[in-house]
C-alpha cells in the first residue's frame, strides 16, 4: 500500500510558511503606505494632546509591583520594538476585508485612548531616578515626558497585536513555537512599559482592557457579518 504523508510531516509542517508568504504579498504596497500614514498620523495627534491638557494631568498612584520592577536601559529595545511588532497584524492580512477591520480597530482603540487622555489627562509620577545612569531612557524622557499615562496605548497596542497574530498564525496551522514567541514579545513589550517608567501598573491594566475590549467587539461584529451573509 502507498502510505499517505502524515499531518506532522515536514511537509505539512512547511505549509504555513508559505500560507504567512501568500498573506504577506497581498496588498502589500497598501499595507506599507497604510501603516506608515497610520503610525505617523497616531504620533501626530497623540503629542499635541500630551502637550496640550484640557486640565492639569492627574499623577498616578504605584502599586507593590511598580516598586518592584526594577529600571532597566535594555527594556528600551523591547519597548521600540513595539513599533515593528505592532506592522505584523495588518501585514499578515489575508485580504481586504481582514486589513480593514484590523485598521478599524485599531483607529478606535486609538481613538478611545486620546478621548480619555485629552478629557482626564494623566502622567506618571516623578520618579527618582538619575537618568544619566541610563543613556536610552534619557533620550525617551525628553522626547516623551510620560504623560498621556493611562491608559497606556502601548500595552493595548501590543496586547491588540498579540490577539490579531494569535488567529493569524493558527489560521496558518503555525508551529506552537511561534505562537509562543508572539505571546512572550508582546509581555515583553508589556515589561518594558515598567522598566522604563513610561507607565505604571495601572496604566497597564487600562491598555490591557482597552485593548480586549476593542478585539472582543471587533470579533463579535465579524461574527454577526458571517452570520448573516
């Protein structure tokens, strides 16, 4: 008898890297110009609300674990990484209608964000620290002053991208390997949020809500699109 090739053959195995290819050429040029405009335009609106407050920003209270986080010059690359981490989603789009609700998505998480920013602004507290002890975070701290607090979007990015790349790569029947990469940059990203006191734990749980609520929605309106097509 000819014996058939197993699903956990390298083979089978192989499939989703040619699955993430085919996703990745679609729209490319599109995805490219589209994130681009988006990142830009979101720093844009996001420092004229930091640096123009409708009211004097509230500062954030810390928790146990703020303390216990310790500042860390290396987490300024995870943080960074965000901004890379954050163009999988929409570059693994498989076609136009997942790109746009990806975009969609994430323009009224952004949205929601700002609002609650320019209406009850916040910052982080000042901490003490010598910040010439750490050459990185010196250079993000006179570029962003660390208010715009909570709800951190830098949380609800990373935790939004982690949930859209988690169906991705299932989609794709990817190895658990990579799913667990994603998992672990986007806690990383969340990590780095602390190391660096840019946020506080409280910020982090308001992005991490933000961030569920936003996919929670955006995947009950798919659902209900299904359904009735």
């Amino acid at each position: 008898m000819t014996s058939r090739t197993a699903p956990s053959s390298p083979a089978h195995s192989a499939l989703w890297y040619a699955a993430l290819g085919r996703r990745f050429a679609t729209l490319w040029v599109v995805k490219m110009i589209g994130t681009t405009v988006g990142i830009t335009g979101f720093f844009v609106l996001y420092f004229w609300v930091m640096h123009n407050p409708s009211t004097e920003p509230t500062v954030m209270p810390l928790t146990p674990l703020d303390h216990w986080v310790g500042v860390s010059d290396d987490a300024m690359v995870l943080y960074g990484s965000l901004w890379f981490y954050i163009s999988l989603a929409p570059a693994f789009a498989k076609d136009k209608t997942e790109l746009w609700a990806c975009a969609r998505d994430a323009a009224v998480m952004a949205g929601l964000g700002l609002a609650v920013f320019w209406f009850f602004p916040t910052a982080v507290p000042a901490f003490a620290v010598d910040w010439t002890q750490y050459p990185a975070l010196q250079f993000l701290k006179s570029a962003d002053a660390g208010g715009n607090a909570f709800p951190s979007l830098h949380v609800a990015f990373a935790v939004f991208t982690a949930m859209l790349l988690e169906r991705q790569l299932r989609e794709v029947r990817a190895p658990s390997w990579l799913r667990v990469i994603n998992v672990l940059w986007a806690f990383g990203i969340v990590y780095s949020t602390l190391a660096t006191r840019q946020h506080v734990l409280l910020d982090v749980l308001g992005g991490t809500l933000l961030a569920a609520v936003v996919s929670c929605a955006g995947t009950t309106r798919a659902r209900l699109v299904w359904n009735e097509a």
